[in-house]
C-alpha cells in the first residue's frame, strides 16, 4: 500500500511539473521548421553564395534567358484581415493557457507572442516587402558575377530585354533586380516596355480558358489536399499543434493553416527571425502542412493535369527563339539578356512542362508516407519567393550550348548530357512540339461541351 502511495505521489509530481519543465525548454530553438514554408519560403535559405564567374574550356558564353519569380511580398487582403483580427484572440489565448500551466511553449516563446501584433495593413496587399527588394538587387549581383560577359555594368537598351507583368511586385522586382545590375542611378533610367495584365508569355494561363475551366475553377483539382486535411496525418499534426499551444480541445483547420501563413509569410519578411507562430509546430507537423500545399500546386500548377503543363509552351518557344537567333547572321543589335518577371503559376506550370521535378508517382493525399517522404515536387526548394530559372548559350568549339540553372543551380533536362553542357539541337529535338507545334489557341480551347 505505501508503494502504491508513493507511485501515485510521483505521478502527480510529473504531471504537475511536465509543463513548467517543458516551459523551460524551447522546442523551436531545434526545430528546423524553415525549411518547409512552401511557397511562401524566403529565397535566402536557398541561395547559391558560390557565385564566381563561369568557365567551361573551349567555351564563350553568348546570351542568357531567364525568368523570375518576384521577391517575398505582402499576403492577400484576406489574409491581412485574419491576421489583424483573429490571430490577436488566438494570442491572447495562447498566453491565458500557459499562466494556467497548459501548453508546451517556453517562456521566451510566450514573451514574442506577448509582443506580437500585426503591422501589415491592408494597403500592403500583395506588395513587395523589403525583402524580396533585396532577394532581387543580391540575385542580379550573384549573376553578374557568374557571367560578366552578357550582364555588363553598362547599361544599353540594345543589351538588355526587361518585362514584367501588370503588377507591382513583380514591377519592383524588375527594377531592384537592375539596382544590383547597374546601381541604384542608373537604374532610374532603364526602360521597361509597358506590361500587360494577361501577358502570352509571362502570364499564359490567364488566357488559357480550357485551363481555367477544367482545372483552376475545378473543385476536384482541390479534392487531393481536402481529403489530406481531412485524414489521420493532418488530424495528429492538429492534436499536436492543439496541445502544444495549451487548448483542451482540437483548434480547427483554418486557424492552425493561419497560424501556418503567418509563421511563413513573417519568416520570409525578417531575416533576423523567424515568426513567433512558427514555434506552434514540430518539424514533424510543418511537413504535414508543407504536403498540404504541395497536393495543390501539383493539381493545379503542376503534373496532375495535363493541360497545366502542355500549355506553358509560350516562354520555352521565347527562349528557344532568342537562342536560334544566334544561327541568324544580320547587322541588328542582338539583346543578349532576357530577364522576365513573373509569378509562382508560371515558374510551377514550366517546371512541369520542361519535365523537372517528376515524382513516378502521383502525389496523393493516401501516399504522404511512401511517396510523400521523398518527392521531389516539394514547392519550398522549387518555388520559393525569388524562384528562377536561367538558360545560359555558350559557343564551344562551333557548337552551342545550353547551361539550365534553377535556383541559381545547375539541372538536368530530360534527354541531356548529366554533368555537361546540353547540346542545343538536343534541347531543339527534345522540345520540338513546344517550339514548333506550339498552338496555343488550340492547346487551350474549350471543347464544344464545355464552352
């Protein structure tokens, strides 16, 4: 019977005690939950700081074409609102569980959200932050260095070809991206040709109706990631989450995929810290929410339908022709840099339609944890704020040749060399139907059903 007491005794000594020691420790202190922002991912965890110029033997380096995702920006009018007037209650909440000794958050985690309040107004929406500003003016540094030859510091209108969409942060993108090229005097006077809100090249999709209706206003596009949201990982990654900010029952989905936004969307602001709602999730949960917004770029932007992907022929045959003019002997002054300004749909829809990052299997809201642990569509690495993807022509030896880099990184498109410059004839063969069968009217119309 005294045993028996004294077990009941320490019992209630840890049960009492748990959460005063776990108070003590800052769980997110170890957590790397940074890395699985998705799109809302900041650039600068990505980088590739070897930026030295670029050499191959028996090579020049010729032109460049390159498209960008605009820098980190502000959310949508939306999310602003539910950041000023939701997430404050939650605080609040947050901070009267851990004086009743519930939760797992340490004291300093306690005193951020104390601290917290939302400074994004409405008027920010959508705008570009100061940090994306800087991801663009370090990015165009970066390449400049590698490749001097075609990203002089001299500004020409002859030498380079800017565009952007109908935006500001993709607006601002442009022009911060030519702070880094020529200096913030300079930059002042480069011009830009006047953008356009549904642009064929930088923006297809918006005139792509089959797509529209068949996949981006199709709620069975959505029907992967509701019915992750709905399944056994997600409601563990919730009761985890719950109980971790102290609440006795189960929050719902949209306040734990709120707080998710805003860990992202803060992160990626401050490049000191990261957001104080960042330490409501183990790594473990970030990767169930991560999944969750990868099941939608896959259906919507990715591989799930076949017309996302065929119809992001436009910016391949753009870059295809800038190349092949190369071949064309005449006395016009040639651009030699291309470098456009567009959007995660757009980045997401070329990855898929260059045959990038395919998983051999479909991602799927029951294969989290076959498929799922080791994807490769992982938005946070692939499209992150500041995403890019550059095609470098070389000459060598008479040939030419292509150089892909993604996010500053050298890829290997399907049916080219590994380790080596791809051969442009291979590219011009393997993409023949993108650059010479692109019809896209015909790609993108509605079938006599649907219209």
């Amino acid at each position: 019977m005294e045993g028996t007491y004294q077990w009941m005794l320490v019992c209630f000594i840890c049960v009492n005690t748990l959460p005063a020691l776990l108070s003590e420790k800052c769980l997110s202190k170890s957590q790397k939950t940074h890395l699985y922002l998705a799109t809302k991912s900041p650039y600068r965890y990505l980088i590739n700081k070897n930026d030295s110029s670029v050499h191959y033997p028996g090579c020049n380096v010729l032109r460049m074409w390159m498209i960008v995702r605009h820098g980190t920006r502000y959310p949508g009018s939306k999310i602003i609102r539910k950041m000023r007037e939701r997430l404050p209650v939650l605080r609040d909440s947050v901070i009267q569980n851990h004086k009743l000794k519930r939760g797992r958050l340490c004291n300093e985690e306690i005193a951020a959200l104390q601290t917290w309040s939302s400074h994004v107004e409405e008027t920010d929406e959508k705008r570009l932050a100061h940090e994306g500003e800087d991801e663009m003016v370090e990015l165009a540094e970066r390449f400049q260095n590698r490749f001097p030859q075609i990203l002089p510091d001299v500004y020409t209108n002859s030498t380079f070809k800017f565009q952007f969409t109908a935006t500001q942060r993709t607006t601002e993108s442009a022009r911060h991206f030519t702070v880094g090229l020529f200096g913030r005097r300079v930059s002042r006077h480069v011009w830009f040709p006047e953008a356009i809100y549904r642009d064929p090249v930088l923006r297809f999709y918006k005139l792509c109706q089959r797509w529209r209706v068949e996949v981006d206003k199709n709620p069975y596009s959505l029907l992967e990631r509701t019915k992750f949201e709905e399944g056994p990982e997600m409601s563990a990654a919730l009761k985890d989450v719950s109980f971790h900010l102290g609440f006795n029952e189960t929050m719902n989905i949209g306040d734990a995929i709120l707080l998710y936004i805003t860990c992202s969307f803060e992160t990626a602001w401050d490049h000191r810290a990261q957001s104080p709602w960042c330490a409501a999730f183990s790594e473990s949960n970030m990767k169930v929410f991560e999944y969750a917004e990868d099941l939608e770029h896959y259906w919507i932007d990715g591989y799930g339908y076949n017309i996302t992907y065929k119809q992001a022929c436009p910016p391949v045959k753009d870059m295809m022709q800038h190349f092949l003019a190369e071949e064309i002997p005449g006395d016009e002054p040639k651009a030699q840099a291309v470098v456009y300004f567009a959007h995660s749909g757009t980045l997401l829809k070329m990855l898929a339609h260059l045959g990038l990052y395919k998983d051999e299997n479909a991602l799927l809201h029951s294969n989290f944890n076959t498929v799922g642990k080791y994807r490769k569509w992982r938005v946070s690495q692939i499209d992150s704020f500041g995403a890019n993807l550059a095609f470098i022509l070389f000459r060598c030896n008479g040939q030419l040749k292509v150089l892909t880099l993604h996010q500053e990184k050298p890829v290997t498109l399907p049916g080219c060399p590994k380790f080596d410059l791809c051969p442009l004839n291979v590219l011009k063969q393997q993409y023949k139907e993108s650059f010479t069968d692109c019809n896209f009217n015909d790609i993108c119309a509605l079938s006599p059903e649907a219209a």
